[in-house]
C-alpha cells in the first residue's frame, strides 16, 4: 500500500520545480494555474529567486504547494496514485489538494494568508524554534515547562523518537534549549524560521485563518488524510477542515501520523515535493517500509521500477 507525503516550510531552494516544468506538462499547467491564483510570477519566485523573497512565510507557502501539487499531478499522469496521504504543517495542504478535498487555486490563496497571518502574529525577533535532538519528548516537554518562567515554549513538531521542534518566545526557547541539554538532550539546534510555528503564540493567526478555512467549499476526500493535530484519518470534509483550523497553534504529531499510516496497512511512502526531509524521519519510525520521493524527472524512473508501473 502507497502513501503520500508532502513538505512543510524549510524544503524550499530557489529553482525547485523547474526541472519537473521543462519536463512535464501536467506540471507546467500547474505552475500556470498557480501563478494565476497567485496574482503574479509565483513560478519566477520558485525558479529564480530571489531567495529572500522565496523565504518570505507568505510565499514560501504556495510556493511549496506548488511544486507538491505539480509533483503529485505528474505521477497521476503515469498511474501512481495513493492510498493514503499526509502532509507536514503546510504539507497537510498539498495532501488535501491531491485528495480533492478543496481546488488548488483556493490552496494557493488560503496557504498565502495563512502565511501572512502566521508571520503577523508574532513580531519578528519575538518567538524562535530549535530542534531538540537524542531526548525524548516527555523530557523534551519537561524541560520546556520548567524553563517557561511564565512565557511560552512547547513542543511543535514531534518528528521522531529523537528530534523534537520547541517553539515560543525566543528568550523561553533558549532556556528550554539549555534545559533539555542538562537533561541528556545531544544537542540543541536554532532553526532559521522567522515566527514561532504551531505553538499559543499562533492562537491570533488561527482566529484569522479559521472562518476563511470554513468557508472553503470542501468535498469528502477521495483518499483519507492522516492529520498532524491527532494522527487520525480524515474521511469528510467537515473534519478535515477542522484539523486544519486546530493545526496552526497545535504541535505536528508526526512520528504518530507516519506510525498510523504503518498500521493502516502502508508498505511504500513517497515523498511528493522539494526535499527529502520526511524521507528521512520515515526511515527512523518505520525502518522496514519502502521511501522514495518525487521532486524532480530523474526521480521517476526508480520509482516506476520499485513499484512495477
């Protein structure tokens, strides 16, 4: 059994896409359709740059979509289809898309605002995140609340049984960071993002975001979505805009949705869109399933051949 799985934030590099345009024209026709729903060049932002403003939250976003979407479109096109999909954070977006949940075109103005709302909702400077690595997330979690001294930090992206994301105000972050060192953690890591993801600091961005999302006009998903909030398979609508809502100041339970897809039966994952970043934390949770992943031409090939289309 095939999954599905899309990036968040943090897979973006200038030029992704472009092999897979030149290449494909289910992909070209997407990236056109992007750029419409966009209101401008949003393939020159993934082609060329520049990458300062590639790495603005509010283009990031669509951009990423983008390029997932088009990824996932090309291996329709040649009979790889999904039984199940996932996304991490925005990647849950993309999994909706490719699930027909809602139109792409509504994904690309949807995940823009919830860029702009995310980014605005926390001063730049004011809120930072670091991965915690070789500790635990109930030591992670302990060592977050007895650094919190009354500001925000907590756990935003169990990703494996050893990295943890924090999130919150910068000042709480570094002293969660010093914590959970002292309690055995090997090393804490600052990520370069510019707001503090899926943590309480979010809540102003998902009151935003929340009656735009329930005014999508969504359909019952033609495959499940395992969401990140409960790691539970979304079969209607209602639901999984719900899980959409909720995500955007709750943590990514993601080591729990790869596991769920493990139990419901999945063998081989594909990793649709830039990057191999969940590639790897799949090859750490569920070490002896099949990981591939599909971001650009070469990669059809081996994936073709491993699964015999």
């Amino acid at each position: 059994m095939i999954a599905f799985l899309f990036p968040g934030q943090g897979s973006q590099k200038v030029g992704m896409g472009k092999d897979l345009v030149e290449a494909f024209p289910e992909a070209r026709r997407t990236f056109e359709e992007a750029d419409a729903a966009f209101g401008g060049p949003l393939s020159g932002l993934c082609f060329e740059g520049p990458e300062d403003q590639l790495m603005l939250t509010e283009h990031t976003q669509p951009a990423i979509l983008t390029v997932s979407t088009a990824a996932a479109r090309v291996l329709a096109s040649k009979g790889i289809t999904p039984a199940l999909v996932a996304g991490h954070s925005l990647g849950e977006y993309s999994a909706h898309v490719t699930a027909g949940t809602f139109p792409f075109e509504e994904a690309v103005r949807v995940v823009r605002r919830r860029g702009r709302y995310m980014q605005e909702a926390v001063p730049v400077g004011q809120g930072a995140m670091a991965a915690i690595l070789g500790l635990d997330a109930a030591l992670v979690k302990q060592a977050c609340e007895e650094a919190a001294n009354g500001e925000v930090v907590s756990p935003a992206n169990i990703n494996s049984a050893d990295q943890v994301v924090i999130a919150g105000a910068t000042a709480a972050v570094q002293r969660a960071s010093e914590r959970a060192k002292a309690l055995g953690a090997r090393r804490a890591i600052p990520l370069p993002v510019s707001a503090p993801f899926h943590c309480a600091m979010m809540k102003p961005a998902e009151d935003r975001l929340a009656p735009e999302l329930r005014a999508l006009a969504a359909l019952t998903p033609r495959v499940p979505v395992v969401a990140n909030v409960d790691a539970e398979p979304k079969r209607d609508a209602a639901a999984s805009i719900e899980a959409l809502v909720k995500q955007v100041s709750a943590p990514v339970l993601w080591e729990q949705v790869v596991r769920r897809l493990a139990s419901e039966g999945v063998t081989t994952y594909v990793e649709v869109g830039p990057g191999r970043v969940l590639s790897g934390l799949v090859k750490k949770i569920h070490k002896d399933a099949r990981v591939f992943s599909f971001g650009a031409p070469e990669d059809l090939a081996p994936l073709e051949d491993a699964l015999h289309v």
